[in-house]
C-alpha cells in the first residue's frame, strides 16, 4: 500500500468565476490543472482559480492544450511542431505571470486531452511539449501516465515527472484511456471510483474495459472537472484513501 498520493483536478474550463462544482472540488483535491485558454477559459477564469487555490494550499498547474475551442481540446490540431512548442510555452507562461502576480507559485504541467493523449504515444510530439514547458521554466513537474511516451520525454528533459491515473476514465489492456466514443469510456460511479483507487493505491495495479489487472504505477488520481459526477466521486475516493491510511498529499509537497 501506499502511504500517499496526490488528488488533483482539471479545472478553469469555464470564462469568469467558477461555477459551484468547481468550487468545490477545489475544497477536496490536492492539485489542480489550470486550463490556460486554448480550450477553455480566460484570465479571469485563471486568476481567480489561482487565487482560490492558493488560499486553500492547493497546488497550481498549467492544462495546455491544442488551440481548439470548438472541440474542448479533444481534436488533434495539425500544427507544426515549431508551433506545438510555442503554444505550450505559451499557455504555460501565461499562467505563471497570473500565479506570480498573486503571489503564488505554478508547479507543474499537464497536457490536455488530444495533446495528453498524442504525446503519450508520439515521442516527437512528447519531445516538443517537453521543449515548450522547459523554454518556459525548467524547474515545473510533469503529469504524465507511467511508460509514456511522454513520460519518457519528461525524465529525460529532465523534468520531475509524476506519474497520473484516472478515476473516471475506462483504460485499455495497453494502459491507454479508452476513446471518449466507446460506450463505458467515461466512469460516473463514485463506489466503483472509491474500489478503484483503493485497489490501485494497494497493489499498483488497475482493471482494464476487458477485466484484465494491469501494473501501472502512480503518483496522483484525477478526475475530470466536467464529469458529471466528479465532486461526489472526489469526495468519495478521498473517504476511502483516508480509511485505507493513505494520506491525500500535493505531488510536490514533502
């Protein structure tokens, strides 16, 4: 069993103020993921989940993603790669001048949705993320799942990669996320959540769509700001840890 783990959240796919689920979970995980404008938000949106955050020692990270609005980050943009790399450093600096003017401070980054999953498979896209977030600030984490690609770019950048499970996404029997299209993808089940990280947080180990355990170590759990029911999974998961005696801690906390 292991005796920490990290809780963490998309959040700030919204413009303005956080709507009350955001909110929230902002109250239960232990980082969060900033979404930086390309797929969602705005500075406002940035600011103010910065300041909340801070103020309630919830680590800050940067969600870059392909500039894509329209999709929400879950459509491959063709860009160059020049292009990848800029706008990764981009979004990611943009957050950091946000958090640095209040005061608080960016710790990591985790890419979103179409990039997240293109760069855990492609190492050249993998290469180029790496490549923007170390223009920006060499010194930031990277969530990434266990034996990316992504991963792999990260360690050897090198950047402190810490290495992320989901709570309500289905995996497949090669440790990748099941497409949002396949029926069952998304997991809405708070009991079924709660099993899964206690599980996982015990043997290292995750079931796949198909039933099969799969070793894939981890650092942090996330769930998805958007899911539906990702305060009650949230709040559940974080019961169960605390019974199983592990303690919700910031990837990057001591």
């Amino acid at each position: 069993m292991t005796s920490r783990l990290d809780l963490n959240a998309d959040l700030g796919e919204h413009d303005g103020p956080p709507p009350p689920p955001a909110r929230a979970l902002l109250h239960i995980v232990t980082s969060v993921n900033i979404a930086c404008g390309a797929h969602a938000g705005d500075a406002e949106s940035m600011r103010l989940v910065v300041a909340e955050a801070a103020a309630l020692g919830v680590q800050i990270g940067a969600h870059p993603s392909f500039p894509d609005r329209a999709g929400f980050g879950r459509r491959i943009v063709p860009m160059t790669m020049a292009a990848i790399s800029d706008t990764v450093a981009q979004q990611v600096s943009e957050l950091g001048v946000i958090a640095s003017r209040q005061g608080a401070a960016m710790r990591h980054v985790k890419p979103h949705g179409a990039l997240y999953n293109l760069a855990s498979r492609d190492r050249a896209v993998a290469d180029t993320v790496v490549a923007g977030i170390i223009r920006t600030d060499a010194s930031l984490a990277l969530y990434a799942p266990h034996g990316s690609a992504l991963a792999a770019a990260g360690a050897e950048g090198p950047l402190r990669v810490v290495y992320e499970g989901f709570l309500d996404r289905a995996y497949e029997d090669d440790g990748t996320l099941t497409p949002r299209d396949v029926p069952g993808a998304v997991l809405h089940d708070p009991e079924l959540a709660c099993r899964r990280a206690t599980t996982w947080a015990g043997s290292g180990l995750v079931r796949t769509r198909t039933g099969r355990l799969l070793a894939l170590p981890l650092e942090t759990l996330c769930v998805h700001g958007d899911t539906p029911d990702a305060v009650a999974i949230a709040t559940r998961v974080r019961e169960a840890l605390a019974a199983a005696g592990v303690s919700l801690v910031a990837a990057l906390q001591p």
